[in-house]
C-alpha cells in the first residue's frame, strides 16, 4: 500500500492530489512528495527491506508509487565498494564508492526513470518522453521499451555518439536538437503544454521521478549495516539528485531505520558548468545561469532547476562546493580507474576530482567516513580520454621485442 499524503509546494506549503502536478499555481514553487512517516515507520523494518527485491522496489513503502509490478529493469542495490587505495592517494580514512555504473543502462538514471514510468503508467500515460543530457534519454528509451511504452526523446546534437546510439537502439524516437541543453529542456516545456497526454519525466512528472534519486541515500546506508556516513560527495546538474539523496538519509531517521546524525553533503561540479559551485564561492544566494563548456556533458545544465535547493542543502549540511578543469576531469577518471578498477564517464570525473580538491583544502576530513557517489559508467563518454590513453608500447611478435619495451617493468611489478 502506498504511504503517500500527496504533494506539497517546497515555498508556500499548498498541497495537491497525486496527479501529474510539477508547479504549484500560486507560487510557482516546485512540488514535492509528502508521506505519512509514522506510518511507514510501524510498517518498515530492516528485516522487511531485507526480504525484498535486490532492487531499488525492496523500498517501495519510501516511494510514490503503489504497483505491485513496477516497470523495472533492474535498477539499484549497485555495489558500495571500500576504496582504500584511493583513500590513500587522497589522504582519506574511511572512503566508499557508491558505484552506479552497474545499472541496467549504466547510470543512476534507471532509478529515477523506473518510479516516474510506474507512476506514468499508473496515472494512464502511454508516451514516455525527456530531455536529456544522454543517460536519461538512454533509461527512457529502455524501460518505456520494457513497459510497451513509446518513448520520445530530446538530446542536444553534439552529444558523445555512445549516448546517442545506446538510446536509438531501442527504437523510439530520438530528436537532435540544434542548442544546449537548456535549449533543449524549454522546448520540452513547451511540448509538455502542447501535449498533455505525454509522460515528460523531467516535467509534468518530475515530482515523482525525483523521488528515485532517494534510493541511493536508503542503499548506501543498508550497505553500511543501517548507519549513516559523515559525508557524502554528489555531482550536480540539475541539483535534483543531490537534494533527494539529503531527503532519503532524513527519512530513513524518520522511520528509525538509522539514526539521527548530521551528514555533509558536498557538491561536485565542472568548472565549464559551475553555477552551484560559483554560488557556493562567492557566498551568493542566487544562481546565476551559465552557457555550459565542458566535457562533462551529462551535467552540462547552466539553469540548474533545483540549483538554489542544492546551494540550500550543502549550507545548511555543513557540506562545500567545488568545480574542477576539464583535465581534472580526466585525471579523476584515471586515478579511480588506476586505484580501485572502476571505470567512470565524465561525470564520476567530476566527483573523483572534486573530492580529491575538497580533501586536500581540509573540507572533506580524514576522521570522516565518505561516500562518494560515481553515476555513469565510462564506456559512454570513451572520446573524452581519447589521445590520453593506449597502448604502453607497440612492439613486433618477439619475446625480445616484448623484453626490451616493458619487461623490466613488469617484471619489477611496475605500473604505468
């Protein structure tokens, strides 16, 4: 059964039915999900999450949707490794990588796109439709696939061709568009309007689809044997994800699944797109929207729609913010890359990079336990490294050739 009262306006408090309601009508406030918490908390226990799916749907009384066959691929329960080497290399003592590249499409996206395609369906939509950076194109596209959906996607033109062909290959429809992606997100808007029979996750939907973002919050603590980080290290985009994952730990206090801490919440953003972190820096409170220049496409938004919420929550956690160079960016993918074995897109770069700049200032402290999140798996932004990795040596079919190029070396247990 569903434990949700309906949703509530995050400025002026106005509540409204369980509709496919995004924007309050007198404010112009965004919407929120609202639960009855003490009920959930007489209802939910460790032991009933634990005889759950391995999927984000073992939380199903901490989500907005009531199916008892959610349209899902998969998603969630991603592995939560102890990274010490890394931790070493960074001066760190207790540091996780909550590592989202081992979802169905390879994001953290299939979280958020399997609540907002359950509940879609539930309020009797039949298109699935976004705007997408590339991983969420990429999860609409497959799990409206799974559900017998149709899906239409919006993608900016000079996407990395990976994203664009894993969203094509399942068959709906895939619309370049000639501009950014706030170009891109406003034309949503306006089709939003135009067609109100569609499903526009990131729209008319956004209020549930949010929500899923919260898993990450409800799996990292699980995987901690119910207890809480001191810090964890989000990227941001839209800001959306990093706000969710604040809401689900203060949940999981609520219904007494953890208990009540203060958790750090730090923001990770690139320098190209780095409106939040410029916020943060110059102590303002409005965010100033930017034209993105990086190669961390994914969290490529200049009017970052939860911007201001996020700038919100790293103050009022005690967290920071910080924006990292394009060559950062690949430093961090190689330094998780080359410590832990992970293989993240330019997004985790961010994160890698950022949580290296916020160790080395004092913010992020070695007596903390950490968890930084990794959302998208490399194998989607692979042209971004291009020129920056290959071969050690080229070399002819000849042990000798073989020995004098890199035998010594491994013989010696070096790395390159």
């Amino acid at each position: 059964m569903s434990f949700v009262t309906g949703l509530r306006c995050r400025e002026c408090g106005r509540r409204y039915p369980t509709e496919a309601l995004h924007v309050c009508d007198f404010c112009f406030g965004p919407l929120e999900v609202d639960y009855d918490y003490e009920r959930i908390a007489a209802s939910v226990s460790a032991a009933s999450i634990a005889a759950g799916p391995r999927t984000i749907w073992r939380y199903r009384d901490l989500l907005p949707v009531d199916d008892a066959t959610p349209v899902d691929l998969g998603a969630g329960f991603t592995p939560l490794h102890r990274a010490d080497r890394l931790a070493a290399e960074l001066g760190l003592g207790e540091l996780w990588i909550k590592d989202d590249t081992a979802n169905p499409t390879g994001s953290f996206k299939d979280r958020v796109v399997s609540v907002a395609l359950t509940k879609a369906r539930q309020l009797g939509f039949k298109v699935a439709a976004c705007a997408s950076t590339g991983n969420l194109a990429n999860s609409v596209a497959a799990h409206a696939a799974r559900a017998g959906m149709t899906s239409i996607v919006l993608i900016p033109h000079d996407l990395e061709e990976a994203k664009v062909t894993m969203t094509a290959v399942y068959g709906g429809t895939v619309v370049a568009v000639r501009g950014s992606y706030d170009d891109v997100n406003r034309l949503c808007a306006e089709l939003a309007s135009e067609h109100p029979s569609w499903a526009f996750v990131n729209v008319n939907v956004r209020t549930y689809y949010s929500e899923g973002s919260k898993t990450l919050a409800f799996e990292i603590a699980e995987q901690l044997d119910w207890r809480a980080p001191d810090h964890v290290v989000v990227p941001i985009a839209s800001g959306s994800q990093l706000t969710k994952v604040a809401k689900g730990f203060g949940e999981l206090a609520k219904v007494g699944l953890i208990d009540p801490s203060p958790i750090r919440v730090s923001g990770a953003q690139a320098a190209g797109c780095a409106p939040v972190a410029t916020a943060f820096a110059s102590g303002a409170d409005a965010i100033a929207p930017v034209k993105p220049k990086t190669i961390a496409k994914s969290l490529s938004i200049g009017n970052p729609a939860d911007g201001w919420y996020a700038l919100d929550t790293i103050r009022r956690s005690g967290g920071a913010c910080a924006a990292v160079t394009d060559d950062e960016v690949l430093d961090g993918i190689r330094l998780l890359a080359r410590t832990e074995g992970i293989f993240a897109e330019t997004a985790g770069g961010v994160t890698i990079a950022t949580l290296a700049k916020l160790a080395a200032g004092g913010q992020v402290r070695r007596d903390e336990r950490v968890v930084a999140l990794v959302t998208g798996h490399g194998l989607k932004t692979v042209e971004a490294l291009s020129g920056t990795v290959g071969p050690t040596a080229t070399i002819g079919p000849t042990l000798a050739d073989f020995d004098a190029a890199v035998g010594d070396d491994v013989s010696n247990g070096a790395s390159r």
